[in-house]
C-alpha cells in the first residue's frame, strides 16, 4: 500500500494517476478472529483501527451487511465539538475532539478536520445568561468556549436575522475548536488504516445470529456464513436492537429517522457552524459550497432510511427564520438515516451481560463527532475487559442504578434528546 | 405524511397527533421489583416492522389513541380507543386502519 505523501502525489501526478493501487483489501471472511466487529460505520472501523493500534489485537474483522460508510456515517451533518455539561460526556467527547486533531496524520488520510467553530445563538437575555453558565462549565472541564456579544456574532455571520420581531439574536456561545470534517474521508481513512494493520474488513456481510456456548457469545451466523470469535462487539447503529433481540438482551433504545439537507452550491458564505437557539437548526458550508444543515427528529420510532414533509417543512421555517436569505436557495439533496436514541440521550459503551458479547450503541444525533473516541474506547472495553477512563460512566447499567446522564434533562422520552 | 383514522374524529394528518412512543408497555404494581420498574421506564422492544404504540390527538378530541404502524413500510396496520382490543384489530382481516 502507498504511504500518501506529497512524494506519492507527485509521483502518482506524472503517470497521469492511474498508478493508485486500492486503498484496502476485499478479503474472503477466515474461519475464525479474536474479535469481531459487527458494524462497518465510522465507529466500527474506528474500533478495529484502534483494538490493532493500541492493544495489539490485529486478528480482527469488521463485517458489514452493505458497503462501508453506507450508514450513518455516509449521512449526517459532519458536526464535531464537545460543548457538553455533564460527567459522562465532557470527558469523552474532549477525548474525542483531542483524537480529531491529530487523526489525518495519525491515519495518513485526509479527513478534512476544519475547526471553523460552532457557535450557538441567543434569543434572550435569559438564553444569554444560561449560555454564560455553560460556556464557564466548559472551561471549568478543561474545553474551550467563548461568549459572543451581539457585535461579535455580527461581525461573524452578518446575514444572520438580527432583528428579527420573534427571536432576535442577543449573542451566541462559541466552541472555537469545534468545527466539520469530512465524513466518508473518516470512514475511508479508519477503514485504510484499519486494513493497513491486518484488520479484514468483509462488506456484504449481514451478521444473521450468534453462535452461542454455554451462555457466551463465541461467533456470528451471517449471510456468508458461520465466523466464530473471541469477542463480538457491536457498533452497528440504529440497528442494535434487532440484533440483540437475538440474544435476549433488553436495551433502553429507540430507533428514529433523522434528515439532512444540502442546497445547490453557492461561493463561501458560512464560515462557521451555527446553530439557531429558539428551535432546533444547524447550518455549515462544505467544501463544494453546498449548504448542509438539519434540525429534529421526525419523532416516531421507524427504521425507513427516509423522513416525513412536516419535518421538512419544520426545518426550513427554522433555516428561513435565521437566514432569510435561505428562502431564496433550491434544496439539491434530502436524505434520512437511522439513528439509535437512548433513554437518556447520551452514549452506552460496555460490556454485555452476556460473555464476549460488547456493546456500542445510543450515539442519537451526535455520534459523528464521537467517531475516534468511541472507537478508542470501545477497544479499550473490548481488549482490556474494562472501560477506559473516558467511558466509566458510558455503562448500560447507569439507568438500573439511576446515574442517567441527560444533558437535555428531558427525561426518558428519545424523541425529545 | 402519516394519516391517521382517529376513532373519534376520523382521518387526520399527523401534524394534529403527538407521539407518546410504545403502546404495549404495562405500568407496573407498586410493590412490583426494581427491575420491572426499570424496564417500565427504560426497556423498549424497538421493533422493525409492527408496533404498537400510543398517538395523542391534541389538534382534535384530545384523546389518547392505540394505533399499530408498521416501524419499516409506515403502513397503519389498525387504529384504537384505549379500550379498544388492538391485538384482536392487528389480527382481523378486515383491518380498519388507513394506508399511510
Ligand atoms: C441526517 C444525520 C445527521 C447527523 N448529523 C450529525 C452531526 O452533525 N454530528 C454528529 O456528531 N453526528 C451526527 N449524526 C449522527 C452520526 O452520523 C451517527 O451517530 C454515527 O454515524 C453512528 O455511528 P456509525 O458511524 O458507526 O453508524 P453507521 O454508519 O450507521 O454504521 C453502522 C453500520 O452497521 C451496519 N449494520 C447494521 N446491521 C448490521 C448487521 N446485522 N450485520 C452487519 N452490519 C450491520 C450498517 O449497514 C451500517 O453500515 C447524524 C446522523 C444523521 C442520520
Ligand atoms: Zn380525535
């Protein structure tokens, strides 16, 4: 495999390109690995690039049931940051957010990590106050943050509806090292990286059943046969639950559609991520121009890769109100994903019950951003038997012993996280 | 957009309804276990495919309805009161529920 380099461009530049060899294997499935990993998303792949670069473990497949990135991490907005309040997450998502910041050169790929910052508006005096309150946790955890007067946010994004009569723009809280990366060069470069190791990554490959022995878990029944384990870990998504139902394991999540959209391309407008505060609408530019923003769940449980029109209206009144300069731009592409909503709206990576059998999952809308922490710790959990300093409080158990970590405090409602 | 057969107002869109998640739950006992507890509160089936779940008409009667939508295809398999035996409608052949 070529080490991508300015030599390799350059020299790849003079044959015209066609010298590029494939960036990974497509190897037949073997008879047996130490660790499986069910799931070929941004987490699963970034799991079995870090169980290879950490703890040694290169024995490793990652099987897919369609092709890699296909999923969620095909689909989403992009967005990464670590803006969080609470024990549980503002640990793991700045151990992330770290990860990110050295990942295209730890991976040798180009992710695209742009720190273009996340700035979440204010529409009241209140709203103000409460962001002030945040911004000082942040700091307080170690995470960077700044409060934004009106001026300021002004001066950054001067088509935002300033005075606009029902939600005018009092300030905003920033996090200048949160930003956008791109997300198949994420799934790619885990997936380049992984397969550098010796990980097999086996696509169209759709884990069917376990293979159970005395009660453990030691291989998968999938639809290119029987592949037994040491360990199987689960990163498969708003998926989860079908297969655990298999193994009768009881799981506090729901499976919803979030939608995405992105306008025809226009000359850089956006510079940030912004977000509006009296609803729910996030907004970035890509590299191509296109506007790429999102905002609710369609808020019932489905597992249709497709969403509804009242959301769709929903979002682009929100976009409209923030940006009136949004109503005058054609929408290119909609699309839906599904996305695995805890009880409690944050993440659960963890051990099973069940032996050799390990758990990945409740990444609701913000699992992109935990891409290189989720995997990091779940090889950590998968390798070692135990959680990692990052995911202590990540544990299936913390709704049994009501340490739930609900940063919305919405209570036990996934439509509403 | 979803349409549902409310029993006591008709067909309406689902902009008029809220969602109140998996019908099928049961409140358990007050001396019921820890555990029961726990599952009331956080345990869902979660299935692909039929699902039982509750939709509140708050743009209409206000009323708290059953209805069993297909998770996959968004097909309204039969539409309830809260009285009403979903299970037994679910089962019928002449379903009485509306395409979505
Ligand atoms: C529209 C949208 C916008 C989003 N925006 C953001 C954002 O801005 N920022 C952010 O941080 N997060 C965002 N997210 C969330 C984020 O994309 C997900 O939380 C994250 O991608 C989930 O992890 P993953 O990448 O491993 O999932 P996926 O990419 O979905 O990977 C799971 C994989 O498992 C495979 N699979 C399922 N069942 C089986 C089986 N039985 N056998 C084999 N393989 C199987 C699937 O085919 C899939 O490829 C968004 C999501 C969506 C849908
Ligand atoms: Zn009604």
């Amino acid at each position: 495999m070529t080490h991508y380099s300015v030599f390799s461009l350059l020299k790849n530049t003079l044959g015209g390109h066609k010298g590029w060899p494939r960036a990974w294997r497509d190897p037949e499935p073997k008879a047996r690995y130490d660790v499986i990993v069910v799931g070929g998303g941004g987490h699963g792949l970034a799991t079995a690039y870090y169980l290879a670069k950490n703890h040694g473990i290169t024995n490793v497949a990652v099987l897919e049931r369609g092709y890699l990135g296909g999923g969620n991490v095909g689909r989403n907005t992009t967005i990464v940051r670590s803006n969080y309040e609470l024990p549980g997450n503002t640990e793991f998502y700045e151990h992330s957010l770290k990860l990110w910041e050295g990942l295209s050169q730890d991976l040798n790929y180009n992710v695209m990590f742009s720190q273009r910052s996340v700035i979440n508006l204010a529409h009241s005096d209140g709203q103000m106050d409460a962001y002030a309150r945040r911004g000082n946790r942040m700091r307080i955890n170690g995470i960077d943050s700044e409060l934004l007067s009106r001026d300021e946010v002004r001066e950054k994004a001067p088509y935002l509806s300033f005075e606009n009569a029902r939600f005018p723009i009092y300030g905003g809280l920033s996090q200048p090292r949160g930003g956008t990366a791109r997300h198949d060069a994420v799934a790619w470069g885990f997936a380049r990286a992984a397969d550098l190791r010796g990980v097999d990554l086996i696509q169209n490959c759709e884990v069917t059943g376990f293979i159970r022995e005395g009660g453990r878990v030691t291989g998968v029944e999938t639809t290119r046969g029987t592949i037994m384990a040491g360990k199987v870990g689960l990163a498969v998504a708003g998926s989860t639950t079908e297969l655990t139902r298999k193994v009768g394991l009881d799981l506090p999540i729901e499976s919803h559609v979030l939608q995405a959209f992105v306008s025809e391309g226009l000359k850089p407008m956006i510079d940030q991520v912004i977000t509006f505060g009296a609803g729910h609408f996030y907004i970035s530019q890509s590299d191509k121009g296109g506007l790429v923003f999102g905002g609710d769940l369609d808020g019932y449980n489905t597992y249709a890769q497709r969403g509804n029109l009242p959301l769709i209206e929903d979002v682009m009144t929100e976009g409209v109100a923030m940006i009136p300069a949004l109503s005058r731009l054609r929408l290119l592409r909609h699309w839906g994903g599904i996305m695995d909503m805890s009880m409690d709206g944050s993440p659960i990576i963890d051990k099973t019950p069940i032996d050799g059998l390990y758990l990945n999952t409740g990444w609701c809308y913000g699992g992109f951003k935990a891409t290189p922490g989720s995997g990091w710790c779940f090889a950590h959990t998968i390798a070692r038997d135990e959680p990692s300093p990052y995911n202590t409080r990540l544990r299936l158990d913390r709704f049994a012993r009501g340490h739930t970590i609900d940063e919305k405090g919405s209570g036990p409602v996934p439509k509403k996280h | 957009m979803i349409r549902l057969d409310c029993p006591h107002c008709g067909p309406r869109d689902q902009t008029e309804f809220n969602y109140g998640g998996d019908g099928r739950i049961e409140r358990p006992g007050d001396d019921a276990s820890l555990t029961a507890w726990n599952d009331f509160v956080y345990t869902r089936d979660n299935p692909r495919g039929p699902h039982v779940e509750l939709w509140q008409h708050t743009a209409g009667c206000r009323q708290w309805i059953k209805v069993a939508r297909d998770t996959l295809t968004h097909e309204i398999i039969a539409v309830g009161t809260m009285g009403d035996d979903i299970e037994a409608k679910i089962a019928d052949p002449d379903r009485g529920g509306v395409e979505a």
